[in-house]
C-alpha cells in the first residue's frame, strides 16, 4: 500500500508526495513526515487536528529525523 499526500501551496499548485516515514518527536509532541517527490525528499512538520504542513529547514531537527530514520532501518534488517 503506498501512502500519497498532496499539499496546495498558497499559490494554488500542487505537489504530490509519496509519505516515506512520519514520527513524533518525544520532547516537544510534533509531528513530522519525510515526503518524497521523486527526485527530492523533504521534512515536515505536521498538524493533524488543523492540516496545517511546514517545511522543516532547522538543522537539529533534521538531524534528529535522520537519526531516527537510520535506527528504524537498522531494527528491519535484523
């Protein structure tokens, strides 16, 4: 089953993603999602109650997903 999401920008385009991996984050309780477009992954932090979607750009949030992402992976090989 592939998960899809498509996000209408301020501007009224579309982009289609594919969900990768969601998560949320123990300390603060948000949500986030790693989306792919095919030639570009991004993160972002979701809202579920309201829909609202930001793109993530801060670097210790990112390294903390990909932290966890790498330790996911690693429990699915074994």
């Amino acid at each position: 089953m592939e998960n899809k999401i498509t996000i209408i920008n301020q501007d009224g385009k579309e982009f289609n993603y594919e969900i990768l991996f969601t998560f949320i984050d123990e300390d603060t309780g948000k949500n986030y999602a790693l989306l792919d477009e095919g030639d570009d992954a991004i993160l972002v932090e979701y809202d579920e109650p309201s829909g609202v979607i930001k793109l993530v750009e801060d670097d210790k949030i990112l390294a903390k997903a990909e932290e966890i992402m790498e330790e996911y992976y690693e429990t699915q090989e074994e």
